[in-house]
C-alpha cells in the first residue's frame, strides 16, 4: 500500500513518514461489493478498517444507527479495546477498503498508539467514533 493513501486517512495523517512507510508495508487494501458485510454483531474485532472509497451503514439490532463514508473508520474502539462489535455494517456501496489487523497494530510504536487513543477520544466526544461500538453513542 502507498503509504501517502495510508496517511490520507484521518487517524493516520500525523504518523511520522517511517511509520507510515512501515504501516503501509502490512496494511491491505481490498474491494467490496455493495451489499457485503464488512463486521457482523458479536463478533470480535480483529481488524480496523478505514473507508478509502464508498459507504456502509452501520446497523444495530435491526436498525440503522449510523452511516459511514469515505475516511471513516470501522473496528477501532472494538479493536483496541479487545470487545465484540455490537453492529453489522453493511456495505452500501461498492468500497474500497484498508485493513489493519490486530498484528500490525501491536506493531505500531507506543506514541502512534496513544495518539491513535486520542483521536479515538477526540471523535468520541463528537459522536463519529466507531459508531456500532456501545461506548460511542454515550448509551452502552
């Protein structure tokens, strides 16, 4: 993955130009059919995914709570926090996508990690952090 398209995404964009090179080196990028579930409620997230293109709704028992586009993110609070997502989120669009799984993560250096646990904090108190964990919506 180029590493420019890794830092074009919000929660990367102040990684250092090494860290993103080093990043982008395990970060896969993917298509997705509109239609297809990205995360599936209950299960555990092993991976963030970043929109790089298209959208998703995000649905939870049943019901839309949120939807998401490109530069958002999906799986971080779960990820990072280690709990069961508690939301599908369906693809909306054809998308294209960048993983990363909990692997690369670990493999992130300790400041990149708090400022990512920062960011996360940060779009938490504006309500757009991983909308389909229960801890964003300031109801789970």
């Amino acid at each position: 993955m180029d590493p420019n398209v890794l830092k074009a995404i919000p929660i990367f964009s102040d990684i250092s130009d090494e860290e993103a090179k080093r990043l982008a080196a395990f970060a896969t990028e993917t298509s997705i059919a509109e239609g297809q579930i990205l995360m599936k409620q209950g299960d555990y997230s092993t991976e963030l995914i970043a929109i790089e293109e298209g959208s998703a709704d995000v649905i939870q028992n049943g019901k839309m709570v949120a939807s998401l586009k490109e530069g958002d993110l999906i799986g971080e609070m779960g990820l990072l926090e280690r709990r069961p997502r508690n939301a599908d989120v369906i693809a909306t669009s054809p998308m294209r996508v960048m993983k990363l799984t909990h692997w690369e993560i670990r493999r992130m250096s300790e400041d990149t990690i708090e400022r990512i646990h920062k960011i996360i904090e940060s779009r938490k108190q504006q309500g757009v952090a991983d909308p389909g964990h229960p801890s964003s919506d300031g109801k789970g």
